[in-house]
C-alpha cells in the first residue's frame, strides 16, 4: 500500500501511540499493530528513503512473560510503503485479559493490549532500573502498563521515551535529554511501585 508523508503520519498517530505508548513518529521505520472486525496483522511502516528488510517475529505471550506462541515472516519493504506484513491468525484464541502479543522488527519492537487495563488481569510488576552513560535503562519482571519517568523536584524534563508499556524480557534504553535541573529519576507503572535511581 502506498501513501503519501500526510497519509502515513495519520496512520502513525492512530496506531503508534496504541501499541508502544509514545508517538515517536521521528522513527523512520515503525513496527505496530492494526486490528480490524475481521483480525489482527502486524504492519511495517517504512518512512525512509532505503528498503527495509529483516525477519518479523510476532509472539503471543502471557502478561507474566511466558511465550504462548510465535510467527515469523521475512519482510521488505520499499521506501515510502506501508506494508501489512503477518496474520496473527494462527497463533489462536488470545485472552484478552491475560496476554498481549508482542512485534519485533529490525530492532524496533511494539506490543498490542486487546482490551483497556480496567479488564486486564496485570500482575505485580517490580521495576528494575540502571543508570548508564546513554541515560536509564528500565526492565521489568512482568508486563509493565504505562511506564513514566519523572525528574524529582523539576518541571519540563525531557526524555527520549516516556508513559509507554513494558513487556518482560530484556531492558529499555531512555536518553535523558534535559533533566531541568533535578538530580533524580523516578520511574513507576500503572502496575508497579515507583523506583528511583540518581543521574
């Protein structure tokens, strides 16, 4: 499917912010999801100016981070195309309220909720974070819902990421772009107790 820079921004704001928690429409390549009456289907969007070519793993996993079930596709993409790229189809019946499906692609990643968080059944998460000289690394021993950074005693601080979901498994790099003074991070989850690490 082709689509002119308006046309896939659109599409990026409707979809991004659902399934990864931030509009980081600065990415050239976006991995996400798209549900329709009919199913759901794990999209490329390629806004570079290179193909883009790579496997695509999309996994159905429980909120505690066990692997229920896992597609692979191989996928290019041409620059300025959108491309509906894997049918979740053959990975079953998903419940709604205890799993989530997770897209990775070429290093990026995104992760698909099927219902909102009243009806979720979401463990106890703990927050694990580290500070490194890129910024903080955050990870989580079980599905984190709406993961926020804020400075400590500070107004208008800027990070590379913010108010975006977790899955288990790995962590998450977060660049501090402008601390606005402060001298302390604060990380917590809709699921999770806050932690605090000192920059």
């Amino acid at each position: 499917m082709r689509a002119d820079a308006t046309q896939r921004r659109q599409w990026a704001r409707l979809w991004w912010p659902r399934t990864h928690g931030s509009p980081a429409l600065q990415e050239p390549v976006l991995v996400c999801f798209e549900r329709t009456p009919d199913g759901l289907a794990a999209w490329i969007v390629n806004d570079s100016p290179e193909p883009v070519a790579g496997t695509l793993v999309v996994t159905r996993e429980r909120l505690t981070g066990e692997e229920v079930g896992r597609l692979s596709a191989d996928v290019e993409v041409a620059p300025a195309e959108s491309k509906r790229c894997l049918d979740t189809v053959d990975l079953g019946p998903i419940s709604l309220r205890g799993e989530f499906l997770r897209a990775e692609f070429a290093g990026r990643s995104a992760t698909c909720l099927l219902t909102g968080e009243r009806y979720l059944h979401l463990p106890e998460a703990t927050l694990a974070i580290r500070r490194m000289c890129d910024g903080i690394e955050v990870s989580t021993d079980a599905f984190a819902r709406q993961v926020t950074l804020d400075v400590d005693g500070a107004s208008g601080a800027v990070f590379e990421d913010n108010f975006f979901d977790l899955p288990p498994g790995g962590g998450r790099m977060i660049g501090v772009v402008d601390p606005a003074g402060g001298r302390r991070v604060t990380v917590r989850a809709y699921n999770s107790g806050p932690v605090a690490v000192d920059l």
